[in-house]
C-alpha cells in the first residue's frame, strides 16, 4: 500500500555550480534554502531588502538594484520611534536614520553588483496578498505594524505579476546576458489570509510563474510547494504554528533541490563540504585526548586537500578550528 503520493522532481539544465555565483529573494523560505546553500559554501546573496512576500514589491527590488538607486532621508519614515523602509523589512528598522540608510545602501551596492554578473537568480514567491497605501496607492513589502487602517489589501492579479516580473527579466537580461531564473512557490500557509484565500493566492503564483517558464528558455521552476503540500502532506511536518514547514520538511526540499538543481561535479563537492562542516560541529567530550588530536589533524588535511582541488571554496573559518586557531 502507498500512503504518500510521491512524484518525480525534474532535473534543470544548465544546473547549478560551485563556481556560480547566486543571489536568492523572496519569502522566509528563500532564506531556509539560501541559509543551507551558504552554509555549503556556495557563492550567495540572500535577500538584499529581507523578506519580500508579493511578486511586485520582489520585482521592483529588482529594478532598484538595477537602476544602482541610493535611498535617502526622503525614502524613510518614523514609526514607534524607529525608522523605516516601505521596501525593507523591518530587519533594516532603527532609531537612527543614518544606521537605516548605511545598512540599505550597502546592500543595495552589493545587490547591484550581484545581480548584474550573476549566474542564478532564485526567486521564491510568497503571497499574491499586497498591502498598498491609502494616500498614494504604492504597494509596500512590509507594513512595520503600521495600523491596518493606513492600506488597501487587495490580491494581484496574475496578469499583474507576469507583467511586473516580464519587464524587470528584459532589463536583466540585457544587463547581463548570462543569468539564469529560478522560480519557487512558498510552501508557507498564509492563513492570516484565510485558507480559501491562501489557496487562491498560491494559484495565481503558479499561474503567473508557469506562464513565464513557458515562455523563456532561462527560466525554471522548482516544486517545492509541492513536495510539501502535495508529498509530505501532514501537519507532522509543520511547526507549532502549522503554517511554516518544519526542519525535516526543508531538509526534504533542500534534498531534493540538491539532487535535481545542483550539477553531478557540485554533489560530488557538496558531499566533502558536508563532511567537513559536520566534523566542524562535533563536540567532543575530551578535546585533549590523542583521539580528538588526531580527528583534528585528519580533518586539517582533508580541508587543505579539498580547498587545494576547489580554491573557490572558503572554509577558512574550519581549517581554523582543525588547527586550533579559532
């Protein structure tokens, strides 16, 4: 008897390498998989403005790094006594104006540069849910708990998507003529929404997404929606809230993301690196022991002969610990 639907999970082509570089945006699960990316010393810049939820606002940080934009003064606004972006999330909010606008205006430079000789751009798409401002109708990509009273919510239409995302991919594209697109759809349950509305929201981003990969050679499509939605399906793989998926679920999606996005050479890699970063980790009751001494110079070597095979990768930070510097 079968008690889950399984289904298989289609490799990309090109796929992805060690060598790329990759920056990812989107929703919390863009940093789930970005965070596992990174910590296997892949080359990544995860969400330069944090976490984007609608398609717009992720689209129009797009054209932002593209256009080199500096935000200023005129781009903030008090609230609570912090300052705020209406295209950040709050991580970037504080009392002082100038730390704010630092803290953006570095990303931005940095975004700016990744974006334009990148060789993947992962986007992961949250909520068709947007919130826009009663005075002036822009649609914001966090509300700060700023009083619900202060915006229209209404829900994009997929025409609306495609188009936003259509024109910021040609500006891309002629920027820089190498970059590929990733698309992924949150399997995040927004049910402050509503579950019909959540539903609703998640067609219209597939509908927009599947539309754009039919259309251009340089995009694809990952399911994670669907192997936790469809596959996994149970609440046993969610955490308390019911709403995010749990570690076992992501580490499912990231197995999966891995055997079928990444390149045979770059699991091959993935594998050592694995290796090496869990010995990083290991605790030992007694670090004095000959054991332990020994563990550590056999990591030493292991470390020094995979940089010495792949020099883009950067594990000084555990050929310290091995050698006890760190």
């Amino acid at each position: 008897m079968n008690f889950r639907l399984t289904f298989p999970v289609a490799p990309i082509e090109p796929s992805l390498q060690y060598t790329d570089k990759l920056l990812l945006t989107g929703s919390c699960f863009a940093e789930e998989i970005g965070a596992r990316l990174r910590q296997n010393k892949f080359n990544v810049n995860i969400n330069p403005n944090g976490i984007l939820f609608n398609p717009l606002s992720i689209a129009q940080s797009m054209q932002y790094y593209l256009d080199e934009k500096e935000y200023t003064e005129q781009d903030l606004f008090l609230h609570e006594d912090l300052w705020h972006s209406w295209d950040h999330h709050s991580r970037f909010s504080d009392a002082s104006k100038e730390t704010v606008l630092n803290a953006i205006n570095d990303s931005q430079a940095a975004a700016a540069k990744r974006l334009k000789e990148a060789d993947w751009l992962i986007i992961t798409l949250g909520s068709a849910h947007a919130y826009a401002l009663k005075e002036n109708n822009r649609i914001v990509a966090n509300c700060h708990k700023v009083p619900d009273q202060a915006f229209y919510k209404r829900l994009l239409t997929a025409n609306e998507i495609i188009a936003a995302l259509d024109n910021m991919m040609h500006r891309l594209f002629f920027q820089n003529r190498k970059v590929n697109i990733l698309f992924t759809v949150s399997p995040v349950r927004y049910i402050r929404d509503g579950v019909v509305e959540n539903n609703l929201s998640k067609a219209i981003l597939l509908q927009a997404v599947h539309h754009l990969v039919n259309k251009f050679n340089r995009l694809f499509y990952f399911p994670a929606y669907e192997l936790v939605i469809d596959d996994l399906r149970d609440y046993r793989f969610y955490k308390e809230d019911l709403v995010h998926p749990n570690e076992l679920a992501v580490n499912y999606v990231w197995d999966n993301f891995a055997n079928n996005c990444i390149s045979p050479e770059g699991q091959k890699i993935l594998q050592q690196v694995m290796e090496i970063t869990r010995a990083r980790h290991h605790r030992p009751f007694n670090p004095q022991t000959p054991q332990h001494q020994q563990f550590l110079q056999t990591y030493v070597k292991k470390t020094k002969a995979l940089v010495a095979a792949h020099p883009f990768l950067e594990m000084g930070e555990e050929l310290g610990y091995f050698e006890g510097k760190v």
